[in-house]
C-alpha cells in the first residue's frame, strides 16, 4: 500500500496543503527569465534572493520561538497568508522599493513556516502514538509536492504564452490562501497555549532561544548535522543560473516549463527511494552518498557543450532527484536529536545559521556568473561537497 493504516486519516489536511503549494509555484520555471527581462543582472538577482535571506536571519529565531510559545499551527498559517499577500503584491506593485519589499515579506513568511512545520507534524504524530509515521510524512510531502508541480509548469506555459508572467503572481497567491484555509479548518493541532504577557513572552522567547543554541552547539552529533548540511547546500548555491545556463547551452526557452514539469516527476518518486537508501546504510552514509553523487553530476556540466543541452537537462533532472532523496533523510535524522519542547526553535536556528551562509556565498555566486558563466558557476558549487562529505564522516552516534 502507498499509504499505512490511519496514515490518510492524520495527515490528508497536511498532504492537500502540500500538494496545493506545488500545484501554485507557476513562476518558478521562469522567474530568471522574468527578472532578466526585467534587466537585472545576476548579482542584483542574488541580491533580491538575498533580501529573504536577511529577513530569515532577522526573524528565524523569534518565529521560531514564536511557534513553540504560542502555537506551531498558528505560526505556519500566519507563513502562508503571508506569502499569499506578498506574491498578490507584487502583481500590483510598480517600483523597485515595493518590489524589494515585497521579497522580504516573503523571507518573513518562510521563518513562521521555517522549524514550526516540522516541529506540528512530528509532534502531532507523536501524540497519536505514531512516530513510524514521520518518515513517511517527510518523504511522501516531498513526493506530493512534486505532483503539484509536474501540473504547475505545463500550465504556467500555457498561460505565458498567451496572457504574461505576472499573472503567474495571482494564481500563486490564491493556492497559499486556499492551503493556509485547508488547515486552519481541517489540521488539528495538540497544543496548549502559554496565557504570558508581552514582557514575559520575550523574556520567554530569549530564554528559550539560548537554550536552543546551547542545545545545538553542546550536542556534537547535531552540530555536525548542522555543519555538514550547510555545505551540502553550498553545493547548489549556482541553482539560480540553471534556467539561462540551458537556454545557453541551446534548449528553447518555451521548453523550461516542459523540463521543470518533467522535475515535478523527479520529486514525485524520489522521494520514496529514500526508504531504500536508509534500510541500506546508515542515514549518514545515505547522505554523503548522495551529496558525492549530486556533486560529481555538477561538475560534469564542465564537459558540456552548445548544442548539447538534453546533457545538461539530464543533470539538472538527476540532481534533483538526489535531493529528494537526500531531503527527508536529513529531516528524519535531524529530528531524532531534539527534545520536543524546543523542536521549532531549534529547526529555526538551524534555517538561521544556513541562511546567513548560504546568502553570503549565493551573492558571490551571482557576482561570478555575470563574469563566468552560469554553467561554470553551477558546476564548481560542486566542490563543496568536499567539506559536506568531511563532517559527516565525523558523526559518531552513540
């Protein structure tokens, strides 16, 4: 069976969000594309991007805390009414400054969603004494997500060819308003709320806030995990450049809703290849196992040439794939360290200390494909799984 025994009647709330969230990112496939059209270079794009994750940084840790005082599911709704508001605003929006405003509104919204997700489900599941459940949740949200977007990009073609991309703003904001619905009314949460005033709900949120650092920075197996998962996201700091680097590389710009469609299929079953690879090995060895592979076919992309870009989309395609495997190991293993009382808040430092890094190097990335390439760009990210592979040698569970 796809689905164990009361798996549907505890998450179906959870698996319509996730599958509405993938079925509403229509801009994806072309947002590149839009913004150069619009005459930003590469280092102003990554600045853009970099606009949520300075939002992130700021606001991880008290939404976090946020979340862990005043409710999970109140924080993950409150993230996606927001990136509701922020994609209707900029299909109305005229200007630079509201535009730039616009994208930290969206990095706000992800640090109320960010750590308080997770920390809803796992504990949810926990209450219902179903713990075998979370990895499957993991890995099958990433699954449903995957089959939202296999329709999105056909459909977002569609539409560019005959209408324009900022219409893509409108449909994305109406499926975050119909999800933040969905749960509000049907996703149940066991929870009680704090009844604090405002001066003691921050002293509570800083107390609970250095708890968790403390937490993370004395468990040696978590602060690895935290390390070790960093660099594995450096190695896709050139992911931005993928939609010009094929357009370079000769792909027609009409077929990048056809490919990111064709990725909505990648996500669909990779995500169920991770059961395979974690009754195989260890989750550490799963992991590095698959950053080395991810990052090798990076690297490849060196070898890659005009007019062959059905090379390069096949990269761009397994590499994917590698990371919806990759994904709900990380998750699944990375809760197993935290105690359920600061679960969001220490998810949240972990989005904190991977924003800021990952920010800093997606800028320099931007700065080097206005002079490079994007596909040298994408490929020399690649290297970091070097570091990646180092610290998760170096976990050593008792």
């Amino acid at each position: 069976m796809v689905f164990k025994k009361d798996e549907l009647r505890l998450l179906w709330p959870y698996y319509l969000a996730a599958f509405l969230f993938g079925a509403s990112m229509l801009i994806a496939p072309f947002l590149i594309i839009y913004l150069r059209d619009l005459g930003f270079s590469f280092l102003k794009i990554e600045l853009i991007f970099a606009i949520i994750l300075v939002a992130v940084f700021f606001f991880e840790i008290p939404t976090g805390a946020f979340a862990d005082l005043h409710g999970r599911k109140l924080s993950t709704l409150l993230g996606y009414l927001l990136i509701g508001f922020a994609s209707l605003a900029i299909y109305f929006v005229e200007g630079h400054i509201l535009f730039f405003l616009c994208w930290a509104l969206f990095g706000l919204a992800q640090t109320f969603i960010s750590g308080a997700e997770e920390a809803w489900i796992v504990d949810y599941l926990k209450f219902n004494k179903r713990k075998d459940l979370v990895h499957e949740y993991f890995m099958k949200v990433a699954s449903i997500i995957g089959v939202g977007f296999i329709i999105s990009p056909l459909i977002a073609g569609i539409l560019v060819e005959y209408y324009s991309i900022r219409l893509l703003w409108m449909i994305q904001a109406f499926g975050f308003f119909s999800g933040a619905v969905i749960l509000f009314i049907f996703a149940h949460e066991h929870f009680k709320k704090k009844r604090i005033k405002i001066t003691k709900s921050v002293k509570e949120t800083i107390k609970i806030t250095k708890t968790s650092i403390n937490y993370s920075l004395k468990h040696k197996v978590l602060l690895l995990l935290i390390i070790a998962g960093v660099f594995a996201g450096l190695t896709r700091i050139g992911f931005d450049g993928w939609q010009p680097a094929l357009v370079n590389l000769g792909l027609p710009v009409a077929q990048l809703g056809y490919l990111f469609s064709a990725v909505g299929v990648v996500t669909v079953i990779s995500p169920f290849l991770s059961k395979y690879f974690m009754k195989k090995f260890k989750s550490k060895y799963s992991l590095i196992l698959l950053v080395g592979l991810e990052s090798m076919f990076y690297l490849m992309l060196l070898l890659i040439y005009p007019p062959l870009f059905y090379y390069a989309a096949l990269i761009f395609l397994l590499t994917n794939g590698f990371v919806g495997i990759r994904k709900p190991i990380e998750n699944t293993y990375f809760q197993k360290f935290i105690p359920s009382k600061i679960r969001a808040t220490v998810t949240s430092c972990t989005r904190m200390a991977s924003s800021l890094f990952i920010g800093i190097a997606a800028i320099g990335a931007g700065y080097l494909m206005d002079i490079l390439t994007p596909k040298i760009v994408i490929a020399l990210g690649g290297l970091f799984c070097i570091p990646a592979i180092i610290f998760y040698l170096k976990i050593k569970e008792k």
